[in-house]
C-alpha cells in the first residue's frame, strides 16, 4: 500500500513540474529572489554580533561604528522586503497561470470525452474536480512556492553563515538536524492517503447537494427528503472522520519538529556558552549563532506545515489528472470526410450496441432511409428507441455494423459535420442562463432579429415570449429558470425552426406541451419536414400516423415496418399499442 502510494505521489509530482516547466522564467526569478531574501536575513544577524561587539561596557560605546552598521541594516531590511514583495508576485502569478491552465485542460476534456464516462459518473464528483479539487491545489502549490523555495536556501544559507562562525557548534547543529526530517517524512507519508480520502468523499458529497438541489421538487414531492438527509448524514459523517484522521496526524508534524529543533536550539545555546567561556567565541558571536540557530530551525517548522498543505494539494491535483487523463472520445480521422450537400440518405446495415457488453440490447438493425423520408420510432419503453438516435448523432458507436450518410461512414467523417447536418430536439430540454435570443440562436449565431420572430412565431412561441419582462432579451437562469416545461420545449423547438438543418431528429419533441398548441406545432414540423429527412420518436402515436415509415422496435430489434395503413391491417403489435391508446 505504502508503495503504490508512493508510486502515485511520484506521478503526480512529476506532472505539475511539466506544468510548472512552461513557467520557468516566473519560478527561477522566485529562486533568485528566495536567495536574495534570505541572503540579506541572515546577513542581519552578523550586523547585530558587530554591534554588540561595539558595546564594550559602560562609557565605552563606539557609536560611529553602530550608526554605520545600522545604516547597512536599514538598506538589508530595504532590500529584502522588496526582494520579497516581488517574490509574492511571482508565486502568485505562476500558482493561477498554472491553476487555469490545469482548469481548461479539465474543461476541454469534459468537452471530449465520451457520453459514457459522463453517464458513468456523477455530474456533481465532476464538478468536484474541476472546482474544489483545484482550489485545494492552488492552496497547496502556493504555500509551497512562497516557503518551501525561501525554507531551503535558508537552511543551506544558515549552515554555510554557521561555518564561517564556528565549526564545531555547527556540526553539533547538523547531527540533530536528521531527526527532525525523519518525523516529518515518517508522518507526511501516512497522511496522503487520508488525504485523497477527504478529497473523494468530498466529492461524493458534492455530487449528492448537485443531484438533490437539482431535483427538489421530486425530492419533496414524494416525501424523500429524511432519505435525501440519511445518506448525505453519512457521507458527511465519513466526511468529518477523514478530515479529522488527516488534520490530527498532519498537525502532529508541527509540534514533533519543533521539539526536535528545540533540542538543536539548546544544543547551540549549551556549547556556546561553553566555547564564549573558554574564549574561543565572543560574547556578539554567540548572539549571533543563537540568531542563526533559530532561524536554522524555523523554515524546518514552516516546511512540515508545507509538506501537510502539500499532500493534501497532491491528493487533489492525482483526482484532477485523472479526468484530464481519461481516455477520449475516438478522435477524427486525420483524412475524415466533411459531410456536405446532405441529401438525407441514410442506411444502417447490420447494427449491434449495448452499453453493458453483458446486456445485449440492439442486434442485427437495418434500414434504408430515402432522402425526405420522415421516419417513426415507436416500441415500448427500454426496446432502444432513444440509442437508435445516439447512434444517429455518433454520441455512441456501433459495436457492429455501420450507419453511412450519404453513402459514407459515419466513423469515416467529422463529428461536427455529420451533427451540423442534424436538427435534434429531445424530450429533456437544455437552456442556458442568458437571454432568450441568446438560446434560441445557439445554432445560428449571426441569426437576425426578423428571422428569430419569423421562427418563434412558427412554432408559436412569440406570444408568451412577449408576454415576458423584457421580450426576447429576457434573461433566464440555468435550465430556463422560472419558465414551465412546455415554455422551455417550445423555445428548444424554435432553436430548430432558425436553423432549418437538412435532416431533423425528434426525440417526444412535443411531449411537455398542451395538445392545443402541439396540433399547430405538428403543422409547423410538417412545413419544416418538407424535403427533409426526419427520424421521430413518439409515444403518443397520433403525432406519427403521416409518417412515410413507421418502425415498430422490440427488445432491440425491429419487428414491424411500414405505414400506419399498412401497419394497422397487420393487425400486429403496432396496432395493439395504436387500440390501446384509442379504443374506449
């Protein structure tokens, strides 16, 4: 265990240098001024040996002397305190230049991995990566730049200021110093797992606040909320174990190496004091080595304090790379076709998926769609309806088989122009916050305000938008904020309506809205659908009977094909689900 932990921390390390290399200017000006810094601190305390050396008893004070030395203190304290000032800057500057390009490298991976992994994982763990995760990073990383780099040159500054003092004191001081790196090392090491602990369950909890707040009112609607409040107690209760677990063994670090560079300190002090007595040292050298003693001491303190920052800030930068490090979606191929002049011709010959290797779902699909076909998908729920569209899309691929558009492989061209060719509108709609113009142009940007109207009055959605505060610049909140489902579909629908694709793909497009204003939307798809091919999934299967063919899907298979005609004198399966909805 400890050396698989190791072995991560390692990794981990290795990769926020390669971060770090872009930024070498920043962190070696840091390095430099960390030098001057603590060259100019521990020069101080020779200053103040020389100016207790110039107080030789009473009445024999060399005061043109003191105000010398003190004016090389002042410009030593001047000097430093700029050094450090720009050395703060520097930190800074490289900790969230680095933070933000860690944060886009996570975004931009989010943008390309696979809808598996997001359907696999909770949005809200997510999140957590990407948010608090390299919150805590940039904590960590700071502290680290701003008093590991300042903590190092000090010790190595002191011993070299020691040796040129006393020999022997010094080597009383070095012998000490190895007890104190084994504590701190020997703790440090047992607290990075309790670390990557926290950070895992802090984003279980996260997930779990994400997943209720968005879904309160089923929460409340169906009196879950003692359930809701029972898990998130436990996870909060681990939670609280861990953090206590890894604050409790970290905080040991402190006070242990301080006990130790207490025993460094009385060292100095006693041969010292010995060597003052026997002359081999002066009264201001000893004050001077005391000085140094300290200071020796203190960036050892400071580092366990780092070191405890640090493995928290490890534990949460090895979660963040592994979403950056996560497999993507199969990228393009380097010679992938554009799809262009789509006609609407699409084949699937022999289709096999399932999401579960395990589970087979799909088998065995083919069809052949003409040009301006509209085609329905209709079967009961779980038969595959939906993965028939992901698969359209290549959200998913094929396990077996192939869809061509246009006679070409959906895997042999780009992503963006096979979905460009595609208007989609599914039964969960997506707003963004914005206004209402900026969710209905997400496709057509440059859309002009004539052709937003002409499309929202298509699929009458002008009228309640201007019946809004501010029209169709309105803003609304996340995922349409205060506006009904039926509202948020038809703004969907009319961002489909302004973009007029060549192929169209309607998952219950019209499930959420009034069976008043759907007659009239079914009016505006069938002008829309006109020369256009359309793939509809529908439940309620008055909205498909024009279709030009009506696939009836089972267990992954189609079973029944044709018109609603045609399909009806079957008297099949279609035609039992048909008299179900329709016969009273």
């Amino acid at each position: 265990m400890a050396n698989k932990v190791d072995s991560r921390q390692k990794e981990t390390l290795k990769k926020v240098l390669r971060y770090m290399k872009r930024y070498w200017f920043f962190l070696g000006l840091s390095i430099v001024l960390a030098a001057i810094t603590v060259a100019s601190t521990l020069y101080l305390p020779l200053l103040t040996g020389d100016v207790v050396d110039c107080i030789l008893g009473p009445g024999n004070v060399d005061f043109a002397a003191i105000f010398g030395i003190l004016q090389k203190m002042g410009v030593l304290i001047a000097v430093t305190a700029l050094a450090q000032w720009i050395m703060n800057v520097c930190n800074n500057k490289m900790t969230y230049q680095i933070v933000r390009d860690i944060r886009n490298e996570a975004f931009a991976k989010i943008e390309i991995l696979p809808l598996k992994y997001i359907d696999g994982h909770a949005h809200g763990e997510i999140v957590s990566r990407v948010i608090a995760d390299v919150d805590q990073f940039a904590d960590g990383l700071l502290m680290g730049f701003t008093q590991l780099f300042t903590g190092v040159i000090t010790i190595l500054g002191t011993i070299g200021f020691m040796l040129s003092v006393n020999v022997g004191i010094t080597l009383v001081v070095l012998l000490v110093t190895p007890v104190s790196l084994f504590v701190a090392s020997f703790i440090a090491k047992r607290t990075f797992h309790m670390f990557r602990l926290q950070s895992e369950t802090r984003g279980e909890q996260t997930a779990l606040i994400d997943e209720m707040i968005g879904n309160q009112k089923v929460v409340q609607a169906f009196g879950h909320e003692d359930e809701a409040l029972e898990k998130f107690d436990e996870i909060n209760g681990r939670l609280q174990k861990y953090s206590l677990q890894a604050i409790f063994f970290s905080s040991i670090t402190n006070p242990a190496t301080r006990f130790v560079n207490s025993l460094v300190y009385t060292g100095v002090g006693v041969t010292g004091a010995l060597a003052a007595i026997s002359g081999r040292l002066s009264v201001g050298q000893l004050s001077c080595f005391l000085s140094y003693a300290n200071q020796y001491t203190k960036p050892f303190n400071e580092i366990s304090g780092v070191i405890t920052e640090l493995q928290n800030a490890i534990a949460c930068a090895g979660r963040v790379f592994e979403l950056i490090e996560e497999e993507p979606q199969i990228p393009d191929a380097d010679n992938a076709a554009t799809l262009s002049h789509i006609q609407g011709k699409v084949d699937l010959t022999n289709v096999a998926f399932s999401y579960d290797p395990k589970q087979k779902l799909i088998e065995n699909l083919n069809l052949t769609v003409k040009p301006g076909q509209r085609v329905a998908i209709v079967g009961p729920t779980g038969c595959g309806k939906t993965t028939v569209i992901n698969l359209l899309m290549r959200f998913y691929d094929v396990t077996a088989g192939s869809i061509k558009v246009e006679d070409i492989d959906i895997r042999e061209m780009t992503r963006h122009s096979l979905r460009a060719g595609y208007g989609m509108v599914l039964q969960e709609t997506w707003l963004r916050s914005g206004t209402i113009r900026d969710n209905i142009t997400i496709g057509k940007p440059d859309a002009t305000d004539e052709e937003v109207i002409a499309a929202a009055k298509a699929c009458h959605a002008h009228s309640f938008i201007m019946r809004l505060a501010d029209g169709y610049n309105t803003q609304i909140g996340e995922d349409g904020g205060s506006l009904s489902q039926g509202q948020k579909q038809l703004l969907c629908i009319t961002r489909i309506m302004l973009c007029k694709p060549p192929m169209l793909i309607l998952d219950e497009a019209t499930s959420s809205i009034d069976t008043r204003t759907e007659i009239k939307i079914q009016n505006a798809f069938a002008k829309l659908m006109e020369g256009r091919t359309s793939f509809i999934v529908a439940h309620r299967l008055s909205t498909i009977r024009n279709a030009d063919i009506i696939l009836v899907m089972k267990d992954g298979k189609i079973i029944e094909q044709g018109n609603h005609e045609a399909l009806l004198e079957k008297n099949g399966f279609y035609a039992g689900l048909y008299m179900s909805q329709y016969s009273y």
